[in-house]
C-alpha cells in the first residue's frame, strides 16, 4: 500500500497530453486517480485492458514462455527465452509502452523474443544436467510465489534453494511459512532453505532441509549430484534470496565445480 501511495504520485505529476500506462490487473493501479487531459492506456489480462494478454505458455524443455498480446493494431506473438507465466505481464507492459510510443509492432515479438534477464534476475542457464534458474537478486512472498511457479514448470526433478526474505516488517513470520507451504502444495520435490527466518519457519515442514549457510547447501547439491554431466536424470534448480542472503554462492559453487 506505502509503494501505491508512492506511484499515485507519479500519474498526480502527470500533464495534460502526457500517457500513463496502467496494469488492470493490480487492483491498487486500476483505482490510482489520472489528471484530466492525460492519454491512458491499460494493459493486463482484464478484459477491458487497451493492451490484453490473451496467451501464455511455459515450455519447461526449452526454458521458454511462449505469448501473444493483443493490441488496437493487431497481435504481438513472442517467446521469452525464460522460463515463467509471470513474465508475461512484463512483456505486456513493454507493448503498452511501444503502442503509446507509436512504435510499430512488426518488430515488437521479435524484440521481446531477444530479451535476456540481467544479472541474477530470472537468468536461466544450463549447469551440466542441471537447468538453473538464477533469481539471487532479490525476494519478496510475491516474486518467490512466481519463482516457485515457473520452477514447477520445467522438466525433471526440482530443487527450491530459498533464502531470507528481509524487511518484511510484521509479515516476517507468515510470508516466510506461506512460501514453504506453497512450495509444498506445488508437488517440489525437494526444499531447502537457509537463513534464520526461513529456519524458523520450516519448523512446521518437516520435509524441508534446514542449512547454515548458502555454501553448505551448494556443497549438499554437489554431493547429491545436481548438475553432473552425463547424468539421465534432469533437475531443475531454483536459487532465490534476498540480496543479503548472498545466494549466488550456490550458483558460483555449483557452476565451477560442474564446468571446472
């Protein structure tokens, strides 16, 4: 609510003849009050949405989501080279702005098509057998249930190595116990967390490993085989923490040790 309060002041910034795009499908954006005179356009899965997401698909073999957006001027089709639904709307927003932007859409699939993730944001790579999605970053209970989401969507056997999630304030406790409850309800095969907060909350899921740093759960992948080469069983690997969790040790281990 405190970071709604905060974008409203931005369209309350906005002059006549200005565009803002908003998403429909955030209930806290679609009330937001826009000035007289300024352009809207919408975007999202609502039906009314200027900008509407009408498709999206996870190919969890070849680490892609495949879209189709549909706009006032025809459909924009493309696939993501990452893994994940929740993606979609990002690729729906990036159109909203190329059509208030006037931008042509003969290209808008294949440049959305070409994106890549930056650093240790949604980055996929593949580390021996492994397909490891790299969302070390950052973390909050809404990016890790859409992390957890695209991780059950790929092929093979999957790891959840989850982090803190830090300045959650009040929500510490039940933000923590929603996201192994759902990793859980997802069917993951296994769960492993470090971290004091998330420790704590895996005292109520005994089939969640508890580790002391994010070094003692690389070497635990190591020692189960994550990602050895010429191995047949597939695995799937989702590392994500907030950024004081320093969760790209898994990933760096894991990596040298596998391509080393």
């Amino acid at each position: 609510e405190g970071v709604a309060r905060a974008k409203q002041e931005l369209l309350d910034g906005a002059q006549p003849g200005d565009v803002v795009c908003l998403n429909l499908d955030d209930p806290r954006v679609a009330a937001m009050a826009v000035p007289d005179d300024v352009r809207v356009i919408t975007y999202g899965t609502h039906p009314s949405a200027t900008i509407r997401l009408t498709d999206v698909a996870v190919d969890g073999s070849r680490l892609a989501t495949r879209l189709r957006v549909d706009t006032p001027d025809g459909p924009v089709r493309a696939v993501l080279a990452v893994p994940g639904a929740h993606l979609a709307i990002n690729a729906a927003a990036a159109v909203a702005v190329a059509f208030a932007l006037r931008v042509p859409l003969g290209g808008l699939g294949a440049a959305l098509s070409a994106f890549v993730p930056e650093g240790m944001r949604n980055r996929v790579e593949r580390i021996g057998s492994a397909a490891v999605l790299d969302d070390a970053y950052n973390a909050n209970p809404l990016s890790m249930d859409a992390a957890l989401r695209a991780l059950r969507a790929l092929d093979g056997v999957h790891y959840a190595v989850l982090g803190d999630m830090l300045e959650l304030g009040a929500e510490e406790a039940s933000g923590h116990a929603a996201t192994l409850a759902l990793a859980l309800e997802l069917g993951l095969e296994n769960t492993w967390v470090t971290g004091p907060r998330m420790v704590e909350a895996a005292r109520a899921f005994p089939r969640v490993r508890c580790f002391d740093d994010a070094d003692a759960v690389a070497t635990a992948l190591l020692s189960a085989g994550v990602g050895e080469p010429g191995t047949e069983v597939a695995t799937a690997l989702l590392v994500k923490g907030s950024r004081g969790m320093k969760m790209e040790r898994v990933v760096e281990r894991l990596r040298a040790a596998r391509r080393g």
